[in-house]
C-alpha cells in the first residue's frame, strides 16, 4: 500500500503493519487448526495394526504426508514465535513479510499433505488408478484456488475485479 493509501486509511505506517499482522494470524488460525488434525492423525497412523501390511511405495506416500503436515505447521507457528522474539524490536513490517511468505509456503505444504494423506487412504481402500486421479485432481483444485486464481488477479490489476463487485474489499492488493 502507499503512503497515499494509508492516509485515505488516516492510519500510519506501524498502524497498517500492525493491522497487516493482525489479518495475516488471523488467516493463519484457519489453517492451523486444519493442519494440527490432519498431523495429528497422521502421526497415529504407523501404531495401526495394517500399517505394517504396506507396500514401500505406500510408506514413502506416508512419508511425504507426514512430512509435509510438519512444515505446514512449522511455517504457520512461524510468524507468533517470531513475533514473540522480535517484541518490542521495530520490525513488525519485516515481520508482516516474513509471515506472509510463511503462510504462502504453509498452503503449499498443506496441499501436499492434503494430497498425499488422500492418495494414501484412496490407494489402501480401493487402487493406485483411482489414488492417483484423486490426488491429480485435488492438487490441481488447491493450486488453482489458492495460488493461480489469486495470482491471475494480481497480475491483471484489480480494476477489472472492482468494477464487476469482486474486489471491493477495504482491503488494497498491497496489504
């Protein structure tokens, strides 16, 4: 956002940083919850009695969901223990970037997780066919909804969004 939009704001720029944080944890929260079940139910995963019966290729699918559950939650925790370290610093705009970068590497971590725990669950219950186009089309729905759909319309500019209703948000594309 520029100075200029801050002030039709009336707020400075430790305000809008701080309000940029405030929104980045607050989305964060949604997805944290998700990811901690999702790890949580993962990790109870090899005490099942059938885990033992699972192929190589299997346990690396397991892997990969495992894994992928832990940075997603690492890079959403990320941000409050940062902030935590750096109170009182002067840095929350760095702060604000760094979580915004955290988050962005959280939802790519999640969609993994998300796509490999399916896959794993849809090729134990049925076959690999069907585990695969599954997991094809669930990656593809995540990667167009969280980042293609969003990044075409910052490419694009948000005068097209605004005047058809879609981006009239107090929000700029630079918060």
């Amino acid at each position: 956002m520029t100075s200029e939009m801050a002030r039709e704001r009336n707020e400075s720029e430790q305000e809008r940083a701080d309000r940029n944080f405030v929104e980045l944890l607050q989305g964060a929260r949604v997805a944290v919850t998700g990811v901690q079940v999702l790890f949580a139910f993962l990790l109870t995963v090899p005490f099942s009695s059938g885990f033992s019966r699972l192929d190589q290729a299997d346990r690396w699918l397991y892997y990969a969901a495992l894994v992928s559950a832990a940075i997603a939650s690492i890079c959403y925790i990320a941000p409050t223990a940062q902030h935590r370290v750096l109170f009182r610093q002067g840095r929350k705009e760095t702060l604000v970037r760094r979580s915004n970068l955290y988050g962005i590497l959280g939802a790519l971590a999640l969609a993994v997780s998300m796509t490999t725990s399916t896959m794993f669950v849809i090729d134990y219950l049925f076959q690999a066919t069907l585990a695969w186009i599954t997991a094809g089309l669930l990656a593809a729905l995540a990667l167009w909804t969280w980042f293609g759909q969003p990044g075409l319309t910052r490419n694009n500019g948000q005068s097209s969004d605004r005047s058809s209703g879609e981006g009239n948000s107090v929000s700029s594309s630079e918060d």
